[in-house]
C-alpha cells in the first residue's frame, strides 16, 4: 500500500470517529477516551476536535521523517498502527449504533 492511501486512509477512519463522536455525544452518549472527555468537559466539542487533530498529526510527522530519511518500512508500520488504532474505534462505535438503533 502506498504512503498516499495510508495517509488518506488515517484521515478519513480519523474523520468518521469525529463524527461518530459528535453524534454519540448528541444522542446522549459519552466520550469513552479518559483524555478527550476531561477535555470535552473542560473546554468543549470544537476544543476536542483541534486535540484529535494534533493527535493525527503525530503519527503523520513521524512517519513522514522515517519515509524522508529511507526507513519506508517503519514508517508503514507507523501508518498500519495509525489507521487500525483509528478504525477500530470508529467501526466499533458505528456497528453498536446500527445495532442499538435499528
């Protein structure tokens, strides 16, 4: 898989768990990440999603200075965590919803 398609794939997996997360927080759900839910109730949903968006850019950042120094290897398997860590989450929340809401 190319680098291109790794990094749309994180953005994209990385986008629908915002969007999960502000129809979960609408529909009377809660903010399961420790983290996030201080800073949900601490400075709001728009402050969350600038904290999710820097969260998606570390794993870019690092993955892109391995790619640029020669070590496409690991920066792949940066990318693969990256985009499992933030599918997983996402379709997990969007399978409950079809289930529960159906």
């Amino acid at each position: 898989m190319t680098f291109t398609r790794l990094y749309w794939a994180f953005f994209i997996f990385s986008l629908l768990d915002i969007l999960i997360t502000r129809l979960v927080l609408k529909g009377g759900g809660a903010e399961l990440n420790p983290i996030a839910n201080y800073v949900l109730q601490t400075w709001g949903f728009y402050t969350v999603v600038g904290f999710k968006c820097i969260l998606l850019c570390i794993p870019l950042t690092i993955a892109e200075v391995l790619r640029r120094m020669g070590k496409s290897r690991p920066a792949k398997v940066i990318l693969f965590v990256a985009v499992a860590s933030a599918m997983l989450p996402a379709l997990f929340t969007l399978v409950q919803m079809i289930i529960y809401h159906s």
